[in-house]
C-alpha cells in the first residue's frame, strides 16, 4: 500500500514539474517575444482591417517604420524593401512579411497608408502597412527607442516622425527578434540573403 502511495506521489510530482517547466517555456517565449511590445494595442492595416500580431507567426517578418508625409528616408527606403521583395523566389515570398508602422498616426489613416502604399507600387501580397492610436504608437517607440533614449527626454519636448531612427526589425517564425539592420543606407544583398536563410529554419 505505502509503495503504491509513493508512485502515486512520484507520478504526481512529475505530472507537477513538467507543468510547471511547461508554462515556465511558456512565459520565457511570450517575454522574449518581438510581439510583446505590440501585446493589448490594437492596429488597422491599409485596408481598415484589425491586425493582430498572432497572424504574423509562422512568416518571417521584416519590420521597419514610416510616415507617409516623409520626403526623404522613408521612401527611399520603402524602394529598397521592394526590391529586396521581388528578389523572393515564390517559394520564399510566401513566407514572408514586410509590416511598415506609421509614426504618425493622427495623419496617417489607413486610406493614406494605402495611397502611399500604391504610389510606391507596394506588392500586397506580402507587405502590410498599419496604423494606430498615438498612446499605442508611442508606447512601441519608446520600447524600441525610435525615437532615442525616452529617459533624456528630459524636456518631454514634442518628439516628431521625421526624428525617429531609421532601423529594420528582422523577426523569426516564432516570434524571435534576429537582426536590427541600419536603415540609412540598407545592405540589400544582406537583408534578402538573411531572409531567405531564416525562412528555412
């Protein structure tokens, strides 16, 4: 009876630890996640359709971040992502996901998002451009520091789009933060070669 009790016991505890071990991976990856700073915010796409950061896993994902009154960086910048998207194979573009984040969220609705979008001659199929409530665009600035480090802020001045950093996001199947590139002057080969290679992982 007293060594039924004790595998009784024994199986429980290991049915314990392994739940526990479970949810502990479980909480590593959420906190560890890229999406955790998009998490409870909510974002339209060019389309006026909700975005949720569930529907991106499983693509790799390449994040960079606009205003569509820009006239200098963004555009050229948009240019290159394009021809960084038509170097894809198809097997490989179906894979991935190009997400612009509008900085400027009181101009940029998703009916100009969708305009500029256009005028760059944007392949929809695997690029989606979004948008949302200031508090929300400015909570992800801050966690990214686009905008520089938030504590020398010390004014609180206005922080305006055409002073955010230029940087792209390059972010894995599951979630997982893989590469910040420098956005100025984009090593394109670079980008569309890592891509590829993180599409098969």
């Amino acid at each position: 009876m007293k060594l039924m009790q004790f595998k009784l016991g024994t199986l429980l505890l290991s049915v314990c630890l392994t739940f526990a071990l479970q949810t502990s991976v479980r909480a590593v990856e959420d906190t560890t996640s890229f999406y955790t700073h998009f998490q409870n915010k909510a974002f339209l796409d060019q389309n006026g359709q909700l975005l949720k950061t569930t529907s991106l896993k499983g693509k790799v994902i390449l994040f960079n971040f606009i205003y569509t009154q820009c006239s200098t960086v963004c555009p050229v910048q948009t240019k290159q992502l394009i021809e960084i998207q038509k170097s894809f194979p198809a097997e490989v573009k179906q894979q991935v996901q190009f997400v612009s984040v509008s900085l400027d969220p009181l101009n940029d609705t998703p009916k100009k998002l969708k305009a500029y979008a256009k005028k760059m001659q944007v392949d929809f199929s695997s690029w989606t451009l979004i948008t949302g409530k200031p508090e929300d665009i400015q909570h992800i600035t801050e966690q990214l520091s686009l905008f520089g480090n938030p504590a020398a802020n010390q004014n609180k001045t206005v922080v305006r789009p055409n002073n955010h950093t230029t940087q792209l996001w390059l972010v894995s199947k599951n979630g997982q933060l893989m590469m910040q590139y420098g956005g100025i002057s984009i090593d394109m080969a670079r980008i569309s070669k890592e891509v590829t290679q993180l599409t098969k992982m």
